[in-house]
C-alpha cells in the first residue's frame, strides 16, 4: 500500500478494534468453521504434518485460532497492519504476530503452504482511482506467489455485491461514497451508510473476482457462494445480490 493507504487504514482498525473482534466474534467463528469445513473438502492435509501458515490481514487471530484447533502442529504467521487489532490476540503455541503490511510481508526466505486472506482485499484501496484499485488488488495476489512453496495455496474469503441496472455499479458508488475525503461533520452521517467512509472500500462484483484471479495467474481449485438475504430497502437502492464468497487458489 501507499503511505498514505497504510496510514488510513492502520488508523480505523486501531480505532475500531472492539467492533471488528470482540462484537462480531460470534459471526466471525461462524463463517470462518464453514470456511475451514470448505478448505478441508479440497485439501486433505495430515493434522499431524507441520504447515507452514501465513494469514494477512489476521486482525484478532480468530481464524488462526480454529485453524490450529484442527492442525496443531502448524506454525502460523498473524500478520496485521493494526497493532491493536493483534493485541485482541490470545496467545496459542505455534501462533506468531507480526506487524507488518500485506503488500510487503516481512518473510523474505520464507515459504508457505497456505495463505489465509480474510476480507482483506476490498481494504486495497488506491485513492486515485476504481481501476487502479483493481491493478492494486492484482499486483497484491501476484506477489503472493514468491511466498508459497511449489504446493502451497492461497484461501480467501470475500464479500461481493451486485446490482440490478448493471453488475458493478453498486461497487462503483460504494468505492466513491468511501473514498469522498468529506470535513468531518460530513464524513460522521455517512459512516451509518458506509462505515469506512474516508478509508475506501473496493467490493467486486462475482465476475471481477473471477477476472481479477485470472489475472493475477490463478485458478480456482473450489468455490462457495454464501448468498445474503437482500432486505427490501437493499433492492430500492439497487443490490440485486451480495454475500460471502469462499475461493481456493493455487498458481499456474
């Protein structure tokens, strides 16, 4: 990320904390069992075998926690941009924090098996512009693969939304409501709407997640699509679907 990206998004993770651990830690367990349970279909490793684990963006190591519940011989990385979203952290052998930012991990002789990415790349955001947002989310998956080793793979959980005119238009407008740089007596009323106004946000479309792995010399060993339930005032402004999208990756 830029210095100025870093800088905005460590700032809102620092500042809201408490919202993204300890208030969603019931849904936040929920999706991540599902997401195990997805990866455990694809992957069949040993819960003995000692795997090497790097999860970016790990915010309170919620995810790192069940993951090592199932492979506890694993050593895994949380790395997070926020200090005190790492400070939510239990201790848990085998479990190691790292501040450090996601577009130049910190592990320059290391090799994973896994990678974790946890709703982290829609926080990708490239204050110049929509496009260069998704070159930025391209070149991040791309650099990804100098860190596995020759089988590892790349798991991530993102959120999508569509619209009903056209697919991308509802991602397009939450990019520039989040992105506006507003006084903050404006920026306050919108954060009910948006709450990473300032900050910026990138949600992709189920189409744009496929092209941007593409791209970036992917291809999807499995998928899951948690589809949300659009509430009616949702579709007046246009949402024809969102939802949760697990994806398994491995490079070409």
């Amino acid at each position: 990320m830029s210095d100025k990206s870093i800088s905005l998004v460590r700032r809102y993770f620092d500042e809201h904390s408490d919202e993204y651990v300890d208030n969603c830690l019931n849904n936040s367990v929920s999706l991540y069992k599902k997401k195990n349970a997805f990866l455990n279909v694809h992957v069949q490793y040993d819960p003995s075998a000692v795997l090497e684990v790097l999860d970016i963006g790990a915010g309170g190591g919620i995810w790192a926690d069940l993951f090592l519940d199932d492979y506890p011989r694993a050593r895994l990385f949380c790395l997070d941009v926020s200090s005190l979203m790492l400070r939510k952290c239990r201790p848990k052998p085998g479990k190691y924090f790292v501040v450090g930012d996601g577009m130049n991990p910190p592990f320059p002789n290391s090799r994973f098996d896994l990678i974790n990415l946890d709703a982290l790349m829609h926080h990708l955001v490239d204050h110049s512009g929509y496009l260069a947002t998704i070159l930025k989310i391209i070149k991040f998956l791309r650099s990804l693969k100098t860190l596995l080793n020759q089988q590892g793979r790349v798991i991530v959980s993102e959120i999508y939304h569509e619209s009903i005119l056209r697919d991308e238009m509802v991602s397009r407008l939450l990019f520039f409501v989040s992105t506006l740089n507003l006084p903050n007596f404006l920026r306050s009323p919108l954060r009910t709407l948006v709450r990473t106004q300032g900050v910026g946000v990138c949600f992709l479309t189920r189409r744009q997640w496929a092209w941007v792995i593409a791209q970036s010399g992917y291809r999807i060993e499995g998928s899951k699509d948690l589809r949300w339930n659009i509430p009616f005032l949702g579709r007046l402004f246009g949402f024809k679907a969102s939802g949760d999208l697990f994806l398994l990756l491995s490079p070409m």
